[in-house]
C-alpha cells in the first residue's frame, strides 16, 4: 500500500510481482505506482492459475486491486503492465486503477487475459474499472486484451448461403478475435501458426455418413485432421456413392495479423446442396467458431461455360478462351462452340461480339444513324397539320432526305420526288423513333406541282407551297440539328422576295369533274409551330 515500484526487471514473469501456483493468499494491492519495470509476461504483475493438481488443497485465497497506477511498463509478450489468469483465482475487487503507456511485444499493451472459462462479466469488470490511455503494441493501440476466443466470418453471405459453379472461385475471409470481439492484431504474427481448413457435407445426403474428403491437384487427401468431419474413406466406398467425386481446392488458410483469407476457394462436385465443415488445427487452447453453418450451392455449369472433367474425374466449369486478338472483357465474349464438349480450344470457341460493335475482331463500331432530315419540295403543305406522317428516307452524305411521304391518317399518300404506291412503301420501312420537332420561320413559295388522280396518274399542275428547310428535334434529352448541322458554316434561309412570285400555270386539261383537282391559291406566309413526327426510315 502506497509504494513506488520503479525499474524492476525480471526475466522471468511479473516485474515487480509473479503469483503462481497459489493456495493461501489473501492479497491487497492498494494506492501503489508501477513504473518502468520490465519482464517476459505482464511487465508489472503476473497471476496465474492454480495447478489443477493442486486445486483440492487450495484454502484461501482472495486479491483486492484499488487506486493503482501503471505507467510505462514493459512485457516481452503479453501484459504491459498486468499478465491475468484466474479460472480459479478470484479477485474480489478490481476498482479505479489508471493504466498509460505500457507496451507488449505480442498482445495487451495494458491488460492480457489468458482465460476464458472465467465469466465474461468478470472481463468487464476490469475494463470498465480502469483508466487507459496509449497503451500499444507495437505502433498499435491495444489497451486490453484476451487471448484469442473466437473465429468470425468477414464477409456478408445473404441467408448464410452461397451459390456457385463447379470451379468458380469463392472469397471467404475470416478473423481471429478476443472476447471482447476485437480482431487479434498480432503483428508479430504469433498465432500465424493456427490453421483453418474448410470440408464439406451434403446437406441433404442420399447416404449415410455422406461426407466428402478434399482432395488436392494430385488428387491426395489434404484433410488429415482426425477430428470432427473428416471420416474415412470407406464409408463412401461402402455406400456405394454412385462414383462420384468431389474436391476441394483452396480450402486451407493460416491466420496472419488476425485475418485468414481463403480468395481463391474452389469447389468441384455434382450439382447440389452443402454445408461447408471449419475445423482448427496447431491450437492447443479452445476457440468457439462465431458463425452458423456456411452452405453452398453447386449450380450446373451455364450456357457460355464448357463442362469438363480433369484427369481424376472430377467435373468442372470452364470458361471459354479465345485467340489474343478476341478483346474479352472489352468488346467481346469468348462463348463455347458447344458447352458439352469437354474440349477448350481456341479454335473452336466463338469470339462474340458485344452490342455495338462488328468485325473479325469486335473492333468495329456499329453507328446508329440520328442525323437530321432534310425535308424538300412538299407539295399541299395542308396535310402536316396532321402529327402522323409517314415517309422513306435515302441517307446522303448531309443527312437524310425525303423521298416519299403520306400521312398515316389517310389512304393517299403524298409524293416528294416521285410516285411509290403506300402498300410497296410499306415493306420498305420500320419505325425508326417518335421526336418531337420544332420549326422556326418558315418560308413557303408558290411553285407548281403535279396532281394525281385516285388511280395515281398525273392529272396536270397546280399552284402549291413547297418547303425548302432543315430542322431541329429533340430525342431522349439530347439534341438533333438540322441542316446547319452537317455543314462547315450555317447556312441562312433563302432571302424572302419583296413581292411574292407567281409562275404561269400551263392550262390543265379537262378531266372529269369527280378527278379534277381545284387549283390552289398562290402565297407566301412566314409562321412557327411544332408537331410531333413519327420518323420511318428505309436502309
């Protein structure tokens, strides 16, 4: 009670106090400073467990740890300033004890306990009655630490199951934690030596005992471990397992800093449901597995895959390989002749092109035509009031121009350049998209244009307006121009005349009155509007 214990080296346990081996003690430890001593374990104080041995001549023994400080000791491996194990040393209170900037070569900078069938609230007890600040190991902050108590599953597994191809690659990463869940940081990589492999069982096995042994490239056993899940291989070979085989590869991992990694996990079996076994070899002390069973599902190999089988008869899913000059993954897919085939050969596989693009090596782009229309020499402008307008358009090195319209909402159609009866247009054309299209200024001249009858023969001339312009629509947000678009410079709209021009109309030759045709009065007029024009293209 109220002591100073100050550089104290030890090269055993416990700097300044080692109690082992205890059977009579009655112990209080009160308003006392640690500073800078040093041992193997706990650089301050070392307890530890009864001998089993002994635990029947154990009388009694109780230890009060109140109002200490512990600063700046040091521990070779475990417990900075205190070492702890006590499945059978009670302490009866742990209060108000002020623990900074001791350090630890392994684990707990400040605190280690080496137990763990001691109740967890034991544990908290001494955490929360204490004072840490920049306890470390290493350059790491470990203020307190137990020794390794559990294995969890880093990764996220919706419904703890998983679905796979025989063969594919599966991640499964795992970390070693204390029992405060706190992932080991153990960077001097002490419990690298614990190993954790994965085996497998049907869940739903047809046969008793139905549990498969892993096997490696050279097909030997590589779950030697006698516990737990690996049964001997007669019990398949007695149950007659329908020959199957099954391997796993990939399936062992080491703990390095506190995480093992399993990225490259493959399994190779028939179609069907497992439940992947952990089990833990090189550890002599009991760590609990903090998971619920992994299961896996084995899927049939899909359809730009090759089922093949290696030479130890276990099936598999390859993927396909093409020629280097295939670019896979960029423009490309390398798909399977045949997926049945057993065979992944170069030669046989198909480089696929992706959409949008064309060629022997997909290295083509495939354009898709939005520039504009141009629109010229309409005859009987009257019909656009109508939004369904139908036409045939000839792409040019400007655009596309307008061969043949009618609107959709009658049965005559509308000649541009030349005569084409609707039904034969028809099967020229497909909806290309629906754009709406605004007109700015429009200028109309007279000029005369042929008219027809209903059997589609000119019946003479008229006076009709004719447009000659390039416009701008808007399609999905993006835009569309017109003429202006394709050309160097923007071109102006024709100079409108200061009096409108009227051509002579030759004389029309009488026709029947039910053919004839009215003439149309001759005008200029300048206006804007909008419509919506559905767009069919002719290739």
């Amino acid at each position: 009670m109220n002591s100073n214990f100050t550089e104290n080296i030890s090269k055993g346990n416990g700097g300044v106090l080692c109690l082992n081996n205890i059977k009579n003690l009655n112990f209080n430890l009160t308003s006392n400073t640690f500073y800078k001593n040093k041992a193997m374990n706990g650089g301050a104080l070392y307890f530890s467990n009864i001998k089993k041995e002994n635990i029947d001549d154990r009388k009694e023994v109780s230890i009060f740890i109140e109002n200490n400080i512990f600063k700046e000791n040091i521990a070779d491996y475990y417990g900075g300033a205190m070492y702890l194990e006590y499945d059978t040393i009670p302490i009866e209170k742990y209060t108000n004890n002020n623990i900074t900037k001791n350090e630890a070569g392994v684990l707990g900078g400040g605190v280690y306990l080496n137990n763990y069938y001691s109740e967890k609230n034991i544990f908290f007890n001494i955490y929360n009655n204490s004072h840490f600040k920049n306890n470390r190991v290493g350059s790491f902050d470990d203020d307190f630490t137990s020794r390794p108590t559990y294995i969890s599953l880093d990764n996220i597994i919706k419904n703890n199951s998983i679905s796979a191809i025989a063969g594919d690659y599966i991640s499964l990463n795992f970390v070693l934690q204390d029992i405060f869940n706190k992932t080991i940081v153990d960077i001097s990589n002490y419990y690298s030596v614990i190993t954790l492999k994965l085996s497998y069982t049907n869940q739903y096995p047809t046969q008793k005992n139905e549990i498969y042994e892993n096997k490696d490239d050279n097909d030997n056993d590589v779950n030697n471990n006698d516990n737990n899940y690996n049964t001997n291989n007669n019990n398949n070979d007695n149950n007659n397992n329908n020959n199957k085989n099954y391997k796993l590869l990939g399936n062992v991992c080491n703990f390095i800093n506190g995480k093992c990694e399993m990225n490259n996990l493959q399994i190779f079996a028939s179609p069907d449901r497992y439940v992947l076994k952990p089990i833990i070899e090189n550890n002599k002390n009991e760590i609990i597995f903090n998971f619920d069973e992994i299961e896996i599902q084995v899927d049939d190999c899909n359809e730009e895959q090759i089922k093949m089988t290696d030479k130890n008869g276990y099936t598999f899913c390859a993927t396909p390989i093409c020629t280097n000059s295939c670019p896979v993954g960029i423009t490309a897919r390398c798909l399977p002749k045949s997926p049945e085939s057993n065979k992944n050969d170069v030669l046989n596989n198909v480089c696929h092109c992706n959409s949008g693009w064309k060629g022997d090596n997909c290295n083509e782009k495939i354009f898709v035509d939005f520039g504009p229309n141009i629109i010229t020499e309409i005859d009987e402008l009257l019909w656009l009031e109508t939004a369904d307008v139908i036409g045939v358009i000839e792409k040019t090195a400007n655009g596309k121009r307008v061969h043949y319209l009618w609107n959709g909402n009658m049965d005559k159609p509308y000649p541009v350049v030349q005569k084409v009866p609707k039904i034969e247009a028809e099967k020229f054309t497909k909806k290309f998209l629906t754009i709406d299209v605004s007109i700015p200024g429009l200028g109309f001249d007279g000029v005369p244009a042929l008219a027809y009858n209903e059997e589609g023969g000119p019946i003479g001339t008229k006076s009709s307006a004719v447009l000659k312009l390039g416009f701008t629509c808007a399609a999905n947000t993006e835009q569309f121009t017109g003429a202006d678009q394709q050309q160097p410079e923007t071109p102006k709209l024709p100079e409108l005349p200061e009096q409108p021009s009227i051509p002579e109309i030759p004389e029309i030759p009488e026709v029947p009155k039910q053919q004839a045709v009215a003439e149309q009065p001759i005008f200029f007029y300048s206006f804007n509007f909008t419509f919506v024009l559905f767009c069919y293209i002719y290739f």
